[in-house]
C-alpha cells in the first residue's frame, strides 16, 4: 500500500514555491504525514540568518529559555527558519500538517545538493517543488535546481508549475 508519512517542500519563499507548499500542505492533510519546509541559503546569508538569531534569543530570551544555558545550534537555526518562513502558512495548516521549517546552507555545492541531503537526512518519500519557466539561455547558464533534485533525490519528486492551473481542494 502507498503511504506518506514525511514530506518535503523546498521553498526560496518565491510564487512557484508557495505553490509547491499548497499541494505539500494538500498531499500532507490527505496522508496525515508531516510536512518539512526547508529554505536553502548561500552560506554567507545562512551564517547572517543564524546569527542574528543567536542575538535576539540571547537578548531577549523567552521566559522558559530565561533560565537556561544559551541556545544550542539546531535551537537557534529552527528559530531562525520559523522567523523566516512563519507567514507562508496559516496556523491551522501549520498543526494539520505538523510543519517543521528547516534552515540550510547550500554551502559549496549549491542549493539541488542541499535539498537532496537535506531529503535524505529526513527520510521523507516526497519531494514537492514549484517551477517556473526558464528562458533557454537561463537555463543554460544556471542549469535548474529542480532538475538536480529530480536527478538525485532518493525519493519521487513531484513538480509545480508556476503559473498553475486553479487550485481545488475537495473538502
């Protein structure tokens, strides 16, 4: 029997990705699976990101951290990610589809590569991505994040293209 139980939308906060998470959240809420949310960062932006929250959560520490050591680094990078991608969702779909946003740097080796380890590290069996439509020369100069997901991830992918087709989610 075909089940899913971890699911992964990649988003760059952009149309096509807001897109990829409306069939994320759909595919999340039909299978009762959990939804991951990851937002890939070039390691410059990551390292500000993290930092800036290491900041604010050192000065101003919610009342059940007051009293703890500082934050630990995975603490501070899901932090950082909630404070990034919080408005993509609304709070209903965010419980429904039990939704963790992710926060990783593409480091050296580019965003595809991210979001295939990031895939693998959490085992999900799907993979939801937005697309949207490159020019030729684009794509020959910048090649597609998307195709080296499809190329490499160790699960099925599904596209969203961006512009779409009229959304309906029979209730």
């Amino acid at each position: 029997m075909f089940s899913l139980t971890r699911i992964l939308v990649p988003t760059n906060l952009g149309e096509p990705s807001k897109a990829a998470i409306k069939y994320g959240v759909a595919f999340a809420r039909q299978f009762d699976a959990q939804l991951f949310v990851v937002h890939v960062l070039d390691e410059k932006a990551f390292e500000a990101a993290i930092e800036t929250e290491r900041v604010v959560e050192t000065l101003m520490p919610d009342e059940s951290a007051a009293s703890a050591s500082p934050p630990n680094p995975e603490t501070v990078a899901r932090n950082a990610a909630r404070e990034d991608m919080s408005r993509l969702l609304d709070e209903d779909d965010e419980q429904a589809a039990r939704v963790e946003y992710l926060l990783r740097s593409s480091k050296s080796h580019g965003s595809g590569d991210a979001i295939v380890d990031c895939a693998s590290e959490l085992g999900v069996q799907l993979v939801v991505m937005g697309k949207h439509r490159m020019g030729f020369v684009e794509h020959l100069i910048t090649g597609s994040v998307t195709e080296k997901v499809v190329r490499d991830a160790p699960c099925p992918v599904l596209i969203v293209h961006y512009p779409e087709q009229e959304f309906v989610v029979d209730d």
